[in-house]
C-alpha cells in the first residue's frame, strides 16, 4: 500500500506543469517540454494522403537537408556536421517515441537539431509526424 501511494506521488509530481505556458512566438529551446508532458499530445491530424503529401514538402525542405531524402539520415548537411541520424526506414527507429514526443522535436529541437515552431504551422508538424512515421512503411 504505501508503495503505491509513493508511486502516485511521484506520478502526480511528474504530471504537474513544471513550467509556465509559452507565449506562441517561443524561441526553439532544446528539450524545453518535459518528455511526459509531451508524449501525451494526442495527433490530431489522420495520416490521410494529402496530410502526407504536405507532410512531405515541408520534410523535404527542412529536414532531408540532415535525416536524408529516403529518412536514412546520411543528409549532405548531416555529413557535413557528422552527425549519426537513425534511419527512419527501420521501424524500430521510431517506435519508442509517441507522436507527441516526435510532435515536440520537431517544435522544439533536440541537441543539434533546430525547432520548427514559429516557422512551421501546428497542422503542418503533424503532417510532418505523419509523414516521417511512413518512411518506414515502404
Ligand atoms: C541540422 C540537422 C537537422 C535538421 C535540419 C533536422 N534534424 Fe532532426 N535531428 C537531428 C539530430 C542531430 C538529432 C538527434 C538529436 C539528439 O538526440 O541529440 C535529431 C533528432 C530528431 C528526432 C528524434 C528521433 C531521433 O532520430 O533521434 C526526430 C523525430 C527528428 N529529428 C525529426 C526531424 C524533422 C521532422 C526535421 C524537419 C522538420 C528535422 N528533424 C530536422 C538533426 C537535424
């Protein structure tokens, strides 16, 4: 018993907002949401054949320049940088994060990685989860 109310506690401690909400022209901040925060945005958008058809563009511009062309992460930029990318092709690549987590990357950046938001549209990042978690299904 008073292990699962410790274990409760911590739940609890780790649900609460940790931070203040954001003002919508927020800077890209490496790993600013907390990851439980984060893994619980629900996709709003069905990974239907126009959201991949946007998703795609906007991959293509932005992202392919380091993750590749094909999702294999041998981009020009990212051999430049050397950079080690997963490859998006495999799907175990991707399968340990939600689609808010990938959601919240692509917003926010991650290590090397520049965030989206403010430059890209909400729907658009979705498209782009959408997209990126197709990679690996061809
Ligand atoms: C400058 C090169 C660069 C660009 C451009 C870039 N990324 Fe990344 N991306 C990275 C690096 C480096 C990591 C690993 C970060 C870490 O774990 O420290 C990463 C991590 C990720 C992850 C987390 C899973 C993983 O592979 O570790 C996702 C998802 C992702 N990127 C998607 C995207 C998408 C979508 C775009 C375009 C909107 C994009 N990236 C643009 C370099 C880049």
């Amino acid at each position: 018993m008073k292990l699962i109310l410790s274990f409760l506690f911590l739940l609890l401690l780790h649900a609460s907002p940790q931070e203040p909400s954001k003002p919508a022209d927020d800077k890209p901040a490496a790993d600013s949401k907390s990851s439980s925060e984060a893994a619980k945005l629900v996709n709003p958008v069905k990974p239907t054949p126009n959201s991949l058809a946007i998703g795609k563009k906007a991959y293509t511009s932005d992202c392919a320049m380091c993750h590749g062309k094909d999702g294999a992460g041998a981009g020009e930029l990212a051999v430049t940088m050397n950079l080690k990318l997963r490859d998006y092709r495999d799907p175990a690549s991707l399968k340990d994060l939600t689609d808010g987590e990938i959601y919240s990357i692509i917003a926010d950046g991650k290590g090397q990685m520049t965030g989206e938001a403010g430059r890209m549209k909400p729907g658009q990042m979705w498209d782009v989860v959408n997209y990126i978690r197709s990679l690996s299904k061809k």
